[in-house]
C-alpha cells in the first residue's frame, strides 16, 4: 500500500513540476514527429538507395559499376561507397516491415536529431526560447526530410552541436565526434558539414580565449573534438580517399543546373522563409539588451553563406541557429515559470501521446489525410504503371521521367534498366542534353530517341506534357497504359 502511494507521489511530483513551457517544448517534437509519420516515401532518392542495398546484401560487397542503366552500363560509379551503410539499415528495415518500418524508422531518425537540437537550445535559454528556435529550425528543414540518406547526416550533424554545447560542462561528449562522423560518412556525402561545426567551434573559442572570455583548456576540447572528427573521415571504404569524391562532387556542373535544391534559394515559400529567417536572427544578434557577438557571427555566418549558396545548406543555417535564437531570447522569454497543475499536464501529455500513437504509419489509412500526404508510397510514384510493364513486357528500351527512374530501379531490374535516374553524377552531359531535349519535345526528339534504339515510354503528365503532346500526334506510337502518375506508349 505504502509503496503504490509512494509511486502515486512521484508521479504526481513528475507532473508537478511539467510546466507550459515545458509542454510547448514537447509539442514542437510531437509535431515533427506525427509530420514525418503522415509523409509519404517519395519517388526520387529512396528506391534507388533500396536496390543498392539489396545488391549489397545479396552480393556481399559494395558495387562498384553502374549495372542499373543502358546508358551508363558498366561506368564506375563510386557513389555507393557514400552510402553503403545507409542502403544496407534501408534494405534489412524494408525486408523486415516494407514501407511502414521504413517511414517510423526514419521518423524517429529525424525527430532524434530535432531532439537533440532542442536539447542544446534548453541549456542556451531554457525551454520556451528551445522551442522558438527548434520550431525555426524545423521550418526551415522541413523540405529535406525526405526519406532518403541525408537523414542520417541531420542526425549526426545535430549530434555534433549537442556535443559543442555541451563540452566544456562534461568533457567526454568529445566521444561522440567520432561516433557522429563514423555515422557520417558511411551514409551521406554531406559529412563536412560537420568538420565546419567542430572548426568554427574552435575558431569561436580562439576568440573568446583572446578576449578573456573564456580559459584555454575550453579550446582544448573543442581542438580535441575537431581533430578526432577529422581522423574520424577515414573510417570508410574509401579512407581519406573519400576527398577525392567529394572533389569531383564540387566540380559536377549537372548538380546545380538540373536540381533545384542545388541552386541558391528563389523566391518561393522556402527561399523566402530563408530570408525571412536570416533577418530575422541578424535583428536578434544586433537588439540590445544584448551587444553585439562576434563569435555568435562567426558561429553563423558561414552557415548563412552556405544557405546563400545552395537551398540545401538552409536546414543546415537553422539547425545551428536553433541554440543561439534560443540563447537571445531567453530574456524575453524566461518569466515566470507556471506552477503546473499535475492533472492538466497529465492530460495534456496523454494527448500528445496519442496523437503521436495515431499517426503511426500503420494507421495511416484509417485517416483523411488530402491527396499530397495519403499512402505510404507518394502518389507521383510509378508503381501501377512498373506493375503493368512486368505484366504485359513489353519490349524495350525504356525512356522514362527522371523521377520514374529510381523506382524502376528498385522494381524492373534487370528486365527495364533506366535510361537515365537521380544518380545525376553518373550520366555525362550529352545524355542529359539528350534527356532533356526529348522530355521538351524538341523538334528531333524522336531521331534522338532512335539513336538509343527506345521502344517504349513511361512519361509523366505532370514533368512531360509537351513531351506526351508530341507523342500523341505521332502515328509511330500508341498508349497502352495510363494513370494519374504514368503514360505508357509503345512504338508501333
């Protein structure tokens, strides 16, 4: 009796001391987390990364050639050493629950990493400003969560600013560098990323020791972590050769100019919250009460730059802002604390419970959700049509979307290989001039396709309508497949 009174005292205790702010913290990561379990896998990146997985599960070794295409068949392809470890957790989670382990799992991953952003933003200012600056950080994260590797370098890169944060107050968070980068490297080319966070670390702590603000053995750590990290890199099937591929990264010209997420942000709804953002943190570190920080801008400004530069490096500005919005608006935002009022904050977490539990994937079918978000499997993805082509066969070769090509990869191998997919560094220019000449039905698009000898075409409606257009009027074709998400035409 005494011990389930005991029990009952505690809890209450528990629930005592959860205040407001301490709930809207836990909102913001419930949010992430029912987000991420009511997206669906999208066509582009997964299903390619799957079908190397199950090579390497079946082979027993990373690929080395492209054996996925005609018009690449037999190129090296060095990428799937980025990846390796990535597309084998991949394969082993589809194998052992299909789609819906695979969207949990990488729902997990993420809200993880968004966790551990929160986690350094409530040291820095406590948990109504860790919410302010995790939420930004979402928002502005929110179109890389794909499920695709990059996931894993969110996690390790979140990893690595928990760790900074935290380093001076428990010095064996330096072991989580190595850990985070060997995580890295096996799974995402994005792994410098983290040797930028530990070096302007080290910069920002040279600063400080200079300005007396801070002692030298707090740049002793932060140079530990940095060079552990670095030494970390070559902890791959590469080694330190792995530079070597993130040199002929850099000087790819496909990148930039076929994939949007490569080129600096625009004016759409994310470059334009990216402005937004940077303004709005700038105004943060120039209001007073507080002066002005160099090393807050030293901290920042690179990953400003990078958001400049490319749309993929601004869910990387807001994650490392996360802890210094908090940080500045903790003043404004500390007050008084609440007192909480166990009953309420028991419900209240029993409802973030479960709408965490409802959103589950393998509920997702039980809910309205609009077209955008229904499935496990995006709508944009070639799945009936792949279905049909393995059907009736008939005879290639295969011109498709791009987009269609990573799921044929993963589905028609060996019978349809891809005419070109998202593995953009592996095609060269002229058969990506060819690819897009065709796709805008330019006046010789049928000669171009002759020359690759293709007899068959799974276009999309929605990236190929001129393309569709020009094959409609031609007598040399005809339909014999159509949905929402593919056409398929036959030479005649």
């Amino acid at each position: 009796m005494d011990g389930s009174l005991s029990r009952e005292q505690i809890r209450e205790g528990i629930l005592q001391r959860i205040t407001p702010a301490h709930l809207l913290a836990f909102t913001v990561l419930v949010g992430i987390f029912v987000f991420l379990n009511t997206h669906p896998i999208r066509p582009h990146d997964f299903w390619w990364h799957l079908a190397a997985g199950r090579e390497i599960a079946r082979t027993g070794r990373i690929p080395l050639v492209d054996t996925f295409s005609y018009t690449r068949a037999g190129a090296p392809y060095p990428s799937y050493a980025m990846y390796w470890l990535a597309e084998v957790l991949y394969y082993a989670l589809y194998t052992a629950g299909g789609p819906a382990l695979i969207v949990f799992f990488h729902s997990l991953l993420i809200t993880a990493a968004y966790g551990l952003i929160l986690w350094a933003a409530w040291e820095a200012g406590g948990p109504r400003a860790a919410a302010a600056g995790t939420l930004l950080a979402a928002a502005l994260g929110i179109d890389d969560w794909n499920v695709r590797p990059q996931a894993f370098g969110f996690l390790a890169g979140a990893l690595f600013l928990r760790a900074l944060s935290g380093l001076e107050r428990s010095p064996r968070w330096r072991w989580a560098f190595p850990l985070g980068m060997f995580l890295w490297v096996n799974t995402h080319g994005s792994f410098p990323i983290g040797l930028l966070m530990a070096g302007l670390a080290v910069a920002e702590a040279a600063w400080r020791v200079f300005r007396e603000e801070m002692g030298r053995e707090a740049l002793g750590l932060r140079a530990q972590a940095f060079a552990l990290a670095l030494l970390s890199t070559g902890l791959n099937p590469r080694g330190f050769g792995v530079y070597e591929y993130l040199a002929m990264m850099a000087r790819n010209p496909m990148l930039r100019s076929l994939v949007p997420e490569w080129a600096p942000p625009g004016l759409d709804r994310h470059g334009l919250l990216f402005y937004i953002a940077l303004a709005g943190v700038g105004a943060l570190l120039l209001l007073p009460p507080r002066r002005m920080d160099p090393g807050l801008l030293l901290r920042l400004g690179p990953f400003a730059a990078l958001g400049l530069w490319t749309s993929r490096g601004i869910v990387w500005f807001g994650m490392v802002a996360a802890p210094v919005v908090a940080e500045r608006m903790a003043g404004w935002l500390r007050g008084r604390a609440g007192a909480g009022i166990p009953w309420m904050n028991g419900v209240f977490l029993g409802m973030l419970g479960v709408m965490a539990a409802a959103s589950l994937p393998w509920w997702k079918g039980m809910w309205p959700l609009p077209p955008a978000k229904a499935g496990l499997i995006s709508a944009e993805t070639p799945v009936a049509a792949t279905a049909f082509l393995l059907r009736e066969r008939p005879p290639g070769p295969l011109f498709h979307a791009l987009s269609f090509g990573s799921y044929l990869i993963w589905a028609a191998q060996p019978d349809y290989p891809v005419f070109v997919d998202p593995r953009l560094e592996l095609y060269p220019m002229a058969v990506w001039e060819d690819y897009l000449a065709i796709s805008g039905a330019a006046p010789d698009w049928e000669t171009r396709l002759a020359r690759y000898g293709v007899r068959l075409l799974m276009l999309s409606p929605a990236e190929q309508p001129a393309l569709i257009a020009a094959v409609a009027g031609s007598p040399r074709w005809e339909r014999i497949y159509r949905d929402e998400a593919a056409e398929i035409w036959r030479r005649r």
